[in-house]
C-alpha cells in the first residue's frame, strides 16, 4: 500500500480487525520512511458495477460517491456512523447480487431511498429533495404529505 504522505510503496501493516460488521477489515498502516500513520479499508468486491445514467452516460459505481451523498444527507442527524456504514454496504451488497454489472441510476437512487426511510426521515427528504430535483418549497410539501397518513381518515 503506497503512503498517502510520501508516496513509499513499502509500508507496514501495524493492527487489522474486523470493521462494518464484519464486511470490511480496517488495517493500521505504518510508513517506515517518513513515520507516517494511516488507516486502510479492505472489502470484498464481488463484481465491477457500470452506473448507466439517465442522459445514457456511463461510468463506473463508486461507493466513496454513495457514501457522501448519503453522509450529506444525514448531516447533523442523530444517526450513528456505524449505522451508515452497514447501511452503504447492504446497499452495495443488494447491487452487487442483482446479477447485473449494468445498473439504472433509477435503481439506485430508490434502493438509497427505501434504505435511508428506514433509518431517519429527514435524511430521506433530504436525499429525495436532490434526486427527485425538487425545484420549489411546494415539492417539498407535496412530497412530506404524501409520508404523512390521511389525517381526515384518523378523526372520522
């Protein structure tokens, strides 16, 4: 593994454990030249994924990608770290056993959005407010009352 401070190829591994509920391993790295520390993750990659965009563009899945947009949309919300790690690789384990190495952008962008309304609804709103492209606040109030139950129903 190169050092991401000097660029030495020859560093050393100092701690490795189990991460992200056991589907990742973190590694501990020691660069002997300038002393450097860091830490690497290791995951088991079953297949290369293509992202097929909705303009017909395509490119490589890029889970650092998902994970931001999720992280960004789960800022300052009271939800664990640990809890969107396994959330992003349950996400990413679900694309990479479709069977399919070409996946619609559609099709992620719902699976994101069924696993974040499980976890906070306001990451969820958030999420969707971007991936729906809301443009005005009556997006959002469409879009928050179609969460919401039939309130009339409840007092009749």
């Amino acid at each position: 593994m190169r050092c991401p401070f000097c660029g030495n190829v020859d560093t050393q591994v100092k701690d490795s454990r189990p991460a992200e509920d056991h589907v990742a391993i973190r590694r501990r790295r020691f660069c002997p030249a300038c002393g450097g520390r860091f830490t690497t993750y290791e995951r088991v990659q079953l297949r290369d994924l293509v992202v097929i965009k909705s303009n017909g563009r395509r490119e490589d899945f890029d889970r650092d990608k998902l994970e931001r947009s999720v992280r960004i949309s789960l800022q300052k919300r009271p939800v664990e770290p640990e809890r969107v790690d396994q959330m992003i690789s349950g996400i990413v384990r679900r694309l990479e056993s479709m069977g399919e190495t070409d996946i619609n952008s559609k099709q992620i962008g719902e699976i994101v959005m069924e696993a974040l309304a499980r976890i906070d609804t306001v990451g969820y709103v958030r999420f969707a407010s971007v991936y729906k492209n809301f443009q005005a606040a009556d997006d959002f109030d469409k879009f928050v009352s179609e969460l919401r139950p039939n309130v009339s129903a409840e007092n009749d």
